[in-house]
C-alpha cells in the first residue's frame, strides 16, 4: 500500500503539460484586454503552520502577489501580518465574517469585523457572512451594509458563494442579484457543485448570472459530490476541470473586455478539504504545490 501511494504522489506531482492542457479543454477564446486589465493572484494561509512572517517569505518566493487570510482579532498580530507585507512587498485581501447564535449576534459580529478590516484599506475584503437559514430579508440587511461600507471607504468588498452561508446556492444567489444590482461576488463555485450534485449544467443562465458579478475568484476545483476534487492534474477529474475553466474563462473574458482589474486566491485546502488515506490521515497530495500549480496556470492560460 504504501509503495501504491508513493507511486501516486510520485505521478500527479510529475503531471505531464500535456494532458494538463487536454484536461483543460478547448482554448481560450483570444480576447485583447483594454487598458486596465490586470490579474492578480493571491495564496491562501490556510493550512499554513508556520508564521505570518515565513508563510510571507515562501509566497513571496513562489511569485505570488500577495496573500488573503482573515483579518487579525488583536492589534498584536495586526501588526504582525502588516510587518511581514511590507518586508516581502505583498499585497492583502482580508478575510471578514460573521458568527453567533442567531442573526442578531450576526449583524453585530459582521458589523465589527467589516469595519476593523475596513480601518487598514486592504485591497479587497472577501466575507463569509450570515447563514444558509436565515431569512432573506435578515441577510439582506447584511448585503446592504456591505455594499454601503464599501461605497463610503471605496475598498471593494465581496459575498463569497459558500455553503452554509448567504450564497449557498446559484438560484439563491440569483434572488440576490436581483434585489442588489451593486452585488459584488467572489466565485467559490466548488460549493455550488456540492450544493447541487451536479456541475451545473441544469443551471446555466442562473450561473451565467453570478459571473457577470464577479470581482474575485477562489480557484478551487469541486465536484459533483465534494467542494474538492482530490489531485485537479489527474484525468479522473477532466470534466470537473474542464467546467471550472470554463466559467474562469468567460470572468477573465469578461474582465479583459471591460479593462478592469481581476483578483484569484489559490484556494485549495488542507485536510478535511484535502483527501487523507484512512487512520492515518496522511493526504493523498500536497496543498501547497496544488496552489501554486493553479497559479502558474493561471498565469499561463490569461496572461
């Protein structure tokens, strides 16, 4: 068993460009951006064990441009995360949610947490807010506060597509979208497949919709039956691969056409995300360099 497993490691961490390509379907159809387009790319510190300042040094080292996490609770770590940006020079997206017993102990913790993020201008703020059963016009006191805070600072703050929270679904999202023309997302659409068991295919215009409002992307790769495909460069997974591209592909489009700004977090995760050999727990890859495949390819298809 454990030869079969090293085996394995051994061959999707040697993936060949080749079936990489094929696995990622037909080209991208060409689009010149106009003045303004620009990608940029982000790690996520979770999973990370070591220090705000080596987690800083390794992204810096693997080219990424900058990293999100969630915004720190005390002012200690605060100034902790903001020594290690500016010595490696990487840019920040906060992390922001909300939490509680119920909406009311909600709305108060969002509210705190938005506002803390908002006192240091990141570049982006990426929220983790409400729930999946609260009602649509209690998280709709949510959305709206976030959008009016973000036309008060001008820092950009986005509804993450998440299980368990307001956009937990396409056809949710979409009542969203509706009574919020202003709705900005960031597109987890790993959740959505898992919400829905399928890869959406019964779902087209309502996700043609979300990506028309999206300004981040987490590129995570999910599957009929888990938010987590466990290697994205095995073959098993090509049509899981070939559907996330191609909604990827009509939001970079998209971005390009309109010359506006387009930011990604790698976002595969660790364990339980990460698929783990039973007892052990051992994972059956390696996060860190999943995520930064995803970002060299990335850079590759639309750039």
């Amino acid at each position: 068993m454990n030869q079969t497993r090293r085996q394995f490691l051994t061959t999707a961490g040697a993936a060949s460009a080749g079936l990489l390509l094929s696995s990622m379907g037909a080209p991208l159809e060409k689009v010149t951006p106009k003045k303004g387009f620009a990608l940029k790319i982000y790690a996520t510190r979770w999973g990370f064990k070591g220090t705000m300042d080596a987690f800083c040094k390794q992204v810096k080292a693997e080219g990424y441009d900058g990293i999100e996490d969630w915004f720190p609770n005390n002012i200690a770590d605060e100034e902790i995360l903001y020594e290690a940006l500016d010595k490696y020079n990487l840019s920040y997206g906060a992390l922001a949610g909300s939490s509680g017993k119920n909406f009311t102990e909600h709305k108060k913790s969002y509210g705190e947490n938005l506002l803390k993020a908002l006192s240091r201008k990141p570049d982006f703020i990426n929220c983790h807010a409400g729930k999946d059963f609260f009602s649509f016009e209690e998280n709709k006191l949510l959305i709206d506060f976030a959008i009016q805070q973000s036309k008060t600072s001008g820092v950009p703050i986005y509804q993450e597509t998440h299980r368990g929270r307001i956009l937990f679904a396409p056809h949710v999202c979409s009542r969203f979208i509706d009574a919020f023309s202003e709705l900005k997302l960031t597109l987890d659409i790993s959740h959505w497949c898992a919400v829905a068991e399928s890869l959406l295919d019964d779902q087209k215009e309502t996700v043609a919709k979300a990506l028309e409002h999206t300004s981040h992307i987490h590129s995570r790769i999910g599957h009929e039956e888990g938010a987590q495909v466990s290697e994205p460069r095995a073959p098993e997974w090509k049509n899981a691969v070939e559907a996330h591209y191609t909604w990827w592909d009509a939001v970079v489009n998209q971005k390009k056409e309109n010359g506006e700004v387009l930011t990604m977090t790698t976002e595969f995760g660790p364990a339980n995300y990460m698929w783990t050999m039973p007892y052990t727990r051992q994972p059956l890859a390696n996060q860190w360099a999943i995520n930064v495949h995803m970002m060299h390819e990335w850079r590759k298809r639309y750039l």
